[in-house]
C-alpha cells in the first residue's frame, strides 16, 4: 500500500447514527448538521437518509440536498436505497440527490433466509437497478449487508458477488460488518484477499463497535487496503453504535502516513452539537470529546506537565478545538491548582496556596470534583478564614428533616475551650439550628446579631453537585456580611453564622476606642 494514500471518510451520522434507539433528527438538525460535516469540519461524503422511510425523512433529505445544490456538494450526499426497481430511485430523484448507496446481500444466509432467492436472481435484479439509476442519472455505490459474516461462512458468494460488481457501472463497493463480530487478525486477512484479487475497485469499510473493535478494525482495513472508511459523529449507531469519527481521525493521523482531509479542530464544536440534537450524552471519559479526557487528576501530572510537559501525548486538546484542564479534588496538588489559578489570572501568597490546597482536598472528599469555576469561590472562603481570628467554633450536629414533622437539630458550640449543647425546632433546618444557637446566647447573657438578608448561588454551570455559597447579611449596630462554602446549603448557611460569631467576639473584645477601626478591617475582609 501507498504510504501517502488519501483515505476517504463517509460519516453516516443522519442515516445509520439516527438508528440509535431514541434518536431521531428533525429535517432542520439534520440540515444543520451535514453543513458543520461538509462545510466545517471537511468529511468527504455524508449519508443522510434511507429511501422510502417517511415523508419527514423525504423532507429532511431535501433541505440538504437544495442547500448542497447550492454550495457544490450535491454528490457527496448519498441516501441508502434497496433493490426494489424503481421504488428506491424514484424517491432518491424525487429527494434531490444523486448518489444511491444500494443495500444488497452480502452473505449467503441473509439471501437464502431473508429474500428467499438465489444469487442468479439477486444479481440480476441489482444489475436492473443500477441500471435504472443510470439511466436517472444517478451515481451508485453498494453495500454488501453482512459482509463479515459472508467472509467467514460463505466466502465463495461473497466473493462472486464482488466479482459481478466489479464489472457494474459501480464506484464504490462498501464492506459493512454489520453485527459488529469481526477481529482486527479476520479484517486484515479478508481485505488482503480481496484488494489482492480485485485491485483496481474502491472499498469502503463500515465498522461496528459490538467487541469495542470497531476503531482497531479501522486501523487494520486501511493498513490492507481500505480506500474508504465510514463513522459516525461520537459513536452513535444502533446497538454498540458505529466507529467514532473523532477516534478515527486521531487514530489514522497520529499511527498512519495516510492522507484526510478531516479539520480536527472542528471535531469538538461538532460533536457537542450532535450531543444536544441526539439527545445521547457523551461519556465523560470518552477518547478525544468526553469531558475528562484532557483532564489531569493527580497532582504529580501538573508538576511534571509544569516542568517538561511530562504527562502530554499526541492527543494534544488544541488539536480538537479544546483545552487542558487540572482538576481539582482530594487527589489535587499544589501545581494542580497553580495551573488553574492562571488560567483565572489569580496569584496567592505562599501560605494562602497552602490553606488553599488544603480547602480543595477538605471539600474533594465531600464532592467528586472541584471545578475551575468553584475556586474563586473557595479562594475567597479561605481568604475570609485568614482575617477573622477563631475562638468560636461549631463542634457538632445532627439534623433531622421528615415530611409532616418540623426539622430538629441538635447542636454543640465551642466558646473559648468551653462546650455548650442545646437542641430546637423550627421552620427549616437553619431556622432550628439558630432556635438553639439563640438558647445558647441567651445562657451566657449575650445577644446575637439581627439577619436581615440571606443569598445563595452557585458557580456556573447549574450542576446539581455544585458548591453552594451562602451570603448572610447582619445587623450588629453595622451592617456586615459573612460567607460559608459547601455542597450542602445548610452547612454552608451554619458556616457563614460562625464566622459572624467569631466576627463580633473579636469586636467586643477590642478597647472601645479601637472598636471602630477593628470592625472596619472586620468588615472589609468579609464585604470585600
């Protein structure tokens, strides 16, 4: 084989990809997305429909076609049809296009089983029908349904059914392994056989995922002989879904020297469209688009990435239209959370980054990821900590929230060495905790700040395991706010009290005359 071959890729995303169990396109997202396949990201033919399905289909088809007539892609759109003179062509004609790829029996089971007809009479009727369509003029290329298991159970028709095609008005003939069942040793030895055998024709292999073999298997048809390869946008494709189009670009640029003209870059943008309007999520550690797939955990990656790019590939995220990310977690070092802070243009002192560090490993055990977007959030909870000198804390709680019963909670203070319990009920879960807070005040003769605004948020992106930021506004003769930071909007809410407490402690512990300045500082920490 030529080392510098140019390999053909078909995507079939709209026609094989839509089999996917619940996925169906609207002629408007099927127009949308065979323009970011064409016009974007550079495949070299699209397949959008089979012929004869519904009038829906019909229509779909022809905003793509109208739209290619236009642009000058009109013959790389293609539409499965069958052998069926005329049914098929006469709708293909009728979507607009110009390229049938014809289904027909690639193995003798399914022709013996399903059609009930001999291979003289298959042959004949795909002959009238590519003739048919020659005469509309209409391109055809042609399946082979259940080619791999033709290969391995009934070699001699396949082989002779190759053979009648060879000599067809034909561009192209398309080896689908429709169950998916082949090994990577199986596709090399039957494309070895019958570009051997059949040198001058042009093959297309179609691969499934059943064995997760599908990309290896791409891997071993073009090495052997494949001019064609056929994918579709993450995978998607009936049962274990088709080759994915992301994986084998990579896999073909970076272990090849065959030639695509594929726009990588553009792989990213296209498959996160192809996510929304399928309505099918994209696993998070998925190679090339999944969420995690260039993200580092560990935070030895980070160090080593920091000083010679030590934990990089050739799967760079730029390639793809993407970026690096170091997540944040228990697992997190401090280079980890480096890269993150330049990223957001933040620059800690040396013990900050250490109360800082240590934060994102406390709150990486209570949540399975700290985000980017989390860590100003956490900076400035940990920053808040830094100014306020701690001699109140809460030791303990146990809350307790059933329906048709008022929330309890349990609770046990430190103030200054010395433990305090009391317990209430009220309205909310932080309605009882501040009842029995309030208890405690009221034993040592003192009195709490009046609440007069509550807020809570949550960094972008509107996770459900977001970290939630509880602001409490307080009345203490001046008004001053507090922060507190956790997955659970209570807690969070019960650690912006604590650091009210300890906020008017060190007030009232100051000489009266320095009481003023003290609380000014006070209050731009937490304001601020």
């Amino acid at each position: 084989m030529k080392a510098n071959r140019r390999i053909e890729i078909m995507d079939t995303t709209l026609r094989d990809g839509e089999q996917t169990s619940g996925v169906s396109f609207l002629p408007s997202e099927k127009l949308q997305i065979a323009k970011l396949l064409l016009e974007e990201l550079k495949v070299d033919r699209i397949e959008v429909a089979s012929a004869r399905v519904s009038e829906g289909e019909l229509e779909g088809v022809q905003k793509i076609t109208q739209w290619a007539g236009q642009k000058g892609y009109l013959h790389q759109v293609e539409v499965l049809g069958f052998v069926d003179t005329p049914v098929s062509v006469d709708w293909i004609e009728e979507a607009g296009a110009k390229v049938l790829n014809l289904l027909t029996k690639g193995s003798l089971n399914h022709l013996v089983h399903q059609l009930k007809k001999t291979p003289e009479q298959h042959f004949s009727e795909i002959e009238d029908c590519i003739n048919y369509a020659q005469e509309k003029g209409i391109e055809v290329n042609v399946y082979l349904e259940d080619w791999s298991n033709g290969m391995r159970n009934s070699q001699e028709y396949t082989l002779d059914l190759i053979d009648f095609l060879d000599h067809q008005p034909v561009k192209r003939i398309m080896l689908p392994d429709t169950l998916g069942l082949l090994s990577p040793e199986e596709v090399k030895d039957y494309f070895q056989l019958i570009v051997s055998r059949f040198p001058d024709s042009h093959f297309d292999f179609h691969a499934h995922n059943d064995y997760d073999l599908s990309v290896a298997n791409v891997m071993e048809a073009i090495l052997h002989g494949a001019a064609g390869i056929h994918t579709t946008v993450n995978g998607l494709g009936e049962r274990a879904g088709n080759a994915p189009l992301e994986s084998v670009v990579a896999v073909i640029k970076d272990f090849t020297e065959l030639e695509i003209g594929i726009q990588e870059q553009k792989i990213f943008r296209v498959s996160k469209l192809v996510e929304q309007f399928s309505g099918q999520h994209i696993p998070a550690n998925k190679p090339v688009v999944g969420e995690n797939v260039f993200t580092q955990t560990a935070g030895i990656h980070a160090d080593g990435d920091n000083k010679k790019n030590l934990y990089f590939n050739d799967l760079m995220p730029e390639r793809f239209g993407r970026q690096r990310k170091y997540a944040l977690g228990k697992t997190s070092g401090k280079a980890n959370i480096l890269k993150n802070l330049e990223e957001l243009g933040i620059s800690l002192e040396k013990d900050e980054l250490t109360k800082v560090t240590q934060r994102i490993i406390e709150l990486g055990d209570k949540k399975e990821r700290v985000t980017t977007e989390d860590l100003p959030y956490i900076i400035s909870d940990v920053l808040q900590n830094n100014s306020i000198s701690k001699h109140i804390s809460i030791e303990g709680y146990h809350m307790t929230h059933s329906k048709g019963l008022k929330p309890t909670v349990q609770l046990r203070m430190n103030i200054h060495g010395k433990f305090y319990d009391e317990s209430a009920t009220g309205d909310g879960q932080y309605d009882s905790f501040m009842k029995a807070l309030k208890k405690i005040y009221k034993s040592l003769g003192r009195e709490l700040p009046r609440l007069i605004d509550y807020h809570v948020s949550i960094p972008p992106g509107g996770k459900t395991d977001a970290f939630v930021e509880t602001v409490v506004t307080w009345d203490y003769g001046k008004i001053f706010k507090t922060k507190g930071l956790d997955p659970d909007q209570t807690v969070a809410a019960m650690m912006a009290t604590e650091k009210m407490l300890n906020i008017i402690e060190n007030m009232n512990y100051q000489p009266k005359k320095e009481e003023s300045t003290y609380y000014g500082n006070e209050y731009r920490a937490v304001a601020g």
